[in-house]
C-alpha cells in the first residue's frame, strides 16, 4: 500500500526525447568495449541495423578488445585514481614512526 502515491518514481518521458546520434554512439560504444558480453555486441549490432546506421568495429578494436588492452596505459589510470582520491580527501599517508594520517 503506498501512502504517497507513486508519483516520485514516474518518469516524465514525454518532456525529452532520446537523440538518435547519442544512441547510436552507445551502441557503438558497447561493439568497442572489451567488458561487453557477445550477447550485448549482438544486440548492439541488430539495433544498429534497425537505425540504419553502420556497425563497423576496425580490426584493431577487435584485437584490442580480445587482449583486452585498454585506451588509457594503467600508470596513468592509477595516477587519475590518487589525484582523484586526494582531492576528496580520502587517501591515507604513512609517516616516518608508521602511523597513518589522511592526507
């Protein structure tokens, strides 16, 4: 039983509409990522089709996403990681006599 209605949880579609390019750019978006499940790809591929839009993955976005090498090298991902950490204040330093202080 809902005492304030389900008004919070509706979705108010009718006021935007979906950009046809930015669909298409996440479909094509999944055909590239290595995390993406062959069923995900396959169904990123038909929606492809059914815009009319092309489904072309180089093939070298094939042999990257099979080794699972990444755009960005992990050095510098970690890098993002700690600077972003720092900025929120949530990484912790040891000092010289072993105790931790957050930085």
């Amino acid at each position: 039983m809902r005492f304030f209605g389900s008004s919070s949880r509706r979705h108010h579609r009718a006021f935007y509409r979906r950009d046809p390019d930015r669909v298409a750019g996440g479909y094509k978006a999944a055909l590239a990522n290595p995390k993406t499940t062959r069923a995900g790809r396959k169904r990123a591929k038909a929606e492809l089709h059914a815009m009319g839009r092309s489904s072309h993955v180089s093939f070298m976005t094939k042999i990257k996403r099979a080794l699972g090498i990444r755009k960005t090298p992990r050095r510098e991902r970690e890098a993002a990681a700690r600077r972003e950490r720092r900025e929120y204040g949530t990484e912790r330093r040891r000092r010289r006599g072993g105790r931790e202080y957050e930085y």
